[in-house]
C-alpha cells in the first residue's frame, strides 16, 4: 500500500486541492495574478494497482477567500483547438463555513482508456472534438479533462468519478495525453423544457444559512417556472448587479463569505459569483454544484494555460441532456449562446493515397469553404482513421486551414490493424463556423514477412499440405483476414490468412520433376 504525505499550500482567491498549483510554487517562486487558491492536503491510499480495483482519495476544499496572487509561467499547454473554455479539474459537492467539499464517500475506479458513454439521450447536433493537454510539471492529485469525455489517452495508471468526470492518477506523471470528448448544442427550446434532475446531493444548504438566502433568490426569479430559466435568471442577476474585481473588502471573522458578498460587497472574483449563485440555486431546491479548473480560448489551435485562468464555475444536471454549464461571473468570455446560428462549411479532402503503411507517413490535402464557396481561415482540421464512420477513431494527423486549404502530414501508428478504413477530415467549429467532415476510404497496409513449410520431395500422385505464415515485420505479429496468394507453376490459389496469420492448402503434383512453389 502506498500514502501520500500531506501537504498544505495557501495561494490566493479560490481554494481546492491542487498539487500542480504546489509544482508551480517550487518551480516558479513568487505567484501572481493568480485567480484561485490552491490547498493541498492530499492523503490517498491505494487499494491495489490492478485493474477494477478502487482507490480511497485526498479531500479537496474549494475555499471562498483568499487573497489574490498568481503566476507568468504557463501550467499546461493545449494541443488542439478545445472548443470549449472549461478544463475541469475537480467538483464541490457539499458547503460549509465558506469552503466547498467533495463527499468522503466517493471512491474512484481504475480507468484504462475504454471509450466512455453519456447520459445524453435528447436530440441535439453532436460535434466530436480531440484535443491534446501537455502538462509543463508533474501531476499529482487531477488530470485536467473536459464534460462528456469519450476517451482519455492516458499512459499512467488512472482513476475516475464517473459521477463527477474528473480522472486522478496514482503517481505523478508529466506525459501529454489527448482528450476526446462530445460537444452538444443543444436548442433553447430544448433546455427550456427540459426536467432538472432532482439530486438531494445537490441541494445542501448549511443551517441557518437557507433562511437568509431563500427571500433573496425568490425574489429574482418570480414568475419563472422552467428550472433552466429559473437558473439563468439567477444567473444573469449576479452578472448584472455584480462587478468583478479583486479590490473587495474581506469577509469579518466569522461571517459566510457568500452571505457577505451577497448583502456588503459589490465586488468579487468567479469564487464568489458561482458559489452564490448555487446557494441561491439551492435554497430554491434546485441541485446544482461547482466545479473548479482553468479556462481556455475555445478555438485556438495551439495555445498555453496559465496561472491566471483558474476559474470556478457551477453545473445542473437535467434529465436528457446531462450536465450543462452555468457560469454566473462577469467580464468573462461566455461560451456560445445555445441555439446561436453559425456559417455552415463544406470539407472536401481532394487528395489522399488509396494505400498506406503502418507506422508510415502520408499527406492529405483538401480545400475549407462556405456553402457558397468563400474559402475559410484559421480552422483547425483533424485527420481521423475509423472502421464506423460513427465511431471515435484513432488521430493521425491535425493542422490549420488557411484561404481555404490544408495539407496535413499524418503518420500511422504501428499498433493499427491492416484493413479498410474511412480517412475522415473533421474541420472543428468555431464562434463563427460550423464544423464539417469529408471522408473518403483508405486501406492500411503493412510490410509482411511470407514463409512456406512443406516436405523436400513427394511422389507424384500423393497429396502435399504446404502451410504459409504471413507475419507484419514491423512488429511480428501475424496479419489476419489477409488474402494470400500460392501459386503452384501456373495455378495460382487465393487463401485467407487465419487468426495466426497462417494459410494452408493440400495439393496434389501429377508429373515428375522439380516445382516452384510462392506465396504474396
């Protein structure tokens, strides 16, 4: 059994446990412009190593104050434009004396990099979006990930909060991974009607804390019946009345800081925004929580987290269409309104080899344009290799369009298996441009290693088995479902390689002499 020494750092204005936020101390010194604070008391047991086993975890606290500080060193680099601005990294669950909890009671799973499901059932246009996360320093206690995660790249042995989706390592590593998660857009129509998912998990309020919070929130959404709309309302209240800043007054010794910078302040950071807006959303009995990482400019391609953009923000789960984010801070960028119409955009690749091999490069090139054929610019575009055109794929290749053309060198990886495939160039959306796909077929070969067993002589007249093995070079191991060709002089047989990549074939030689026996 490992543990894990407990440790306690303070950094400004919103708490939670973070080890990365500790690296970034030792490494970098002083931190400033920082927009979170960051403990760490960190103590996790490991049940066992092997798969399906859990894991017992540290305790995060998202605290409430703080003061401001942060850092010019950048905390991870994003490979791929996310499409989103939230990289979660941990969830509070449960509020008390000004800081957020997860509940003790949650235990992890192992994760090894299976392809995951949603909880999303209602209709909704569905983009797929691959991005890569290179971590500058180890990781300790979160892996940063998005909602609705797919499948995660992870080459370190994992853990997840399926209930939460967010993914904690056993060890610290500093790997890059790539994350590959659905984005929903969802219709305003849709939201409006849909039914909150009713969790008594999500509505704790602290003792005596309900009383003075409930007239307040009553008030501002009065007349509002949908759940979604009661929570935008509350939503939109904070970000109207409120102004964002760090020059706030403290909260008194034993005062709650939300109820503070409810009813004193005027100002505050994304700490105190969200955490009232969910006591508000709470006291009305509806279920939210809060969920704290870092944001990111949604489409660009290649881009650097830094220090400053640690943010909290808040989450509803509604039947049908999951978890959907609320972020009640202003002078934010917000993501795209639902139901916000976007330029549609035609893909077409215009040219790619018909074969290629594993673990070898080849190019795709293609043209990005408007329905009515103005190019587009600044895209970025995704090669994808997929058995189903439905499925996640394996990546080979990104890259940016530019006047309305890419070119992207992409490169096989060795572990693919030999076959037929749709080569899918997936150009993501933006806040202007909608995304689009083009997706030709392409086969995946490999170099092969051919071998023939069979006796030196035979009388004439008497059957001979000979058995070929076809075998990939490049890493021995046999190909399968292969059509493999024997040729006997001027006869030539067509057979199909078996699981062990291995043919067989009785023949029968009528006239003396010597014979050519071959296999491609």
């Amino acid at each position: 059994m490992n543990s894990y020494a407990k440790l306690a750092v303070f950094i400004g204005v919103l708490l939670f446990s973070v080890s990365l936020m500790s690296v970034a101390i030792n490494f970098l010194g002083d931190l400033s412009n920082v927009d979170f604070q960051v403990e760490i008391e960190q103590d996790m047991v490991v049940a066992s190593g092997e798969p399906g086993e859990r894991i017992k975890a540290n305790k995060e606290r998202i605290k409430v104050k703080g003061a401001l500080l942060g850092a010019d060193s950048p905390l991870f680099e994003i490979w791929g434009a996310p499409m989103t601005q939230y990289l979660r990294w941990t969830v509070g669950e449960t509020y008390e004396d000004g800081q957020w909890d997860r509940y003790e009671w949650r235990e992890p799973i192992a994760y090894e990099g299976e392809i995951l499901g949603t909880n999303v059932s209602l209709e909704s246009s569905l983009d797929i979006i691959t991005y890569g996360v290179h971590p500058l320093f180890n990781l300790t206690t979160f892996a940063p990930v998005t909602l609705n995660a797919l499948q995660i790249s992870f080459e370190e042995i994992i853990f997840r909060y399926p209930s939460l989706q967010i993914y904690s390592p056993i060890q610290a590593f500093i790997t890059p991974y790539d994350v590959t998660y659905a984005l929903y857009d969802f219709s305003l129509e849709t939201v409006e009607g849909a039914t909150i998912v009713y969790d008594e998990e999500y509505q704790q309020v602290p003792n005596g804390l309900r009383s003075e919070l409930y007239p307040y929130a009553s008030s501002i959404i009065e007349g509002i019946e949908s759940p979604y709309e009661r929570l935008k309302a509350l939503e939109r209240h904070m970000r109207e009345n409120f102004e964002y800043g760090a020059d706030f007054e403290p909260v008194p010794e034993g005062m709650d800081p939300v109820v503070w910078f409810l009813f004193n302040q005027t100002k505050g950071t994304c700490a105190h925004f969200n955490s009232a807006f969910v006591l508000l959303a709470r006291s009305l009995g509806l279920p939210v929580r809060v969920v704290a990482g870092f944001l990111m400019v949604p489409d660009l391609s290649y881009q650097r987290v830094m220090p400053n953009k640690g943010h909290l923000w808040a989450e509803a789960n509604f039947e049908g269409l999951g978890w959907i984010t609320f972020d009640a801070t202003p002078e934010r960028y917000i993501e795209k309104p639902i139901g916000m119409n976007k330029i549609p955009t035609v893909t077409e690749i215009i040219y790619n080899p018909n074969t290629t091999l594993k673990d070898d490069y080849f190019s795709v090139s293609g043209t990005v344009r408007t329905q009515n054929g103005t190019d587009v610019s600044g895209l970025t575009v995704e090669i994808f290799l997929k058995v189903e055109k439905n499925e996640t794929g394996v990546r080979v290749g990104v890259g940016v369009v530019e006047d309305g053309l890419f070119q992207i060198t992409c490169k096989v990886k060795p572990d693919m298996q030999v076959g037929d495939y749709h080569l899918v160039a997936k150009t993501l959306p933006n806040e202007i441009y909608s995304g689009s796909n083009s997706d030709p077929d392409i086969r995946v070969m490999t170099r092969t290693e051919a071998s023939i067993e069979a006796p030196s002589e035979a009388y004439v007249g008497e059957p001979i088995t000979f058995s070929g093995t076809l075998l990939d070079s490049t890493n021995g191991e046999p190909v399968v479902n292969e059509t493999v060709s024997m040729v006997f002089d001027d006869e030539v047989m067509n057979l199909t390689s078996d699981r062990a990549g291995q043919v067989s074939v009785t023949h029968t030689f009528e006239t003396e002499g010597e014979r050519n026996v071959s296999m491609f």
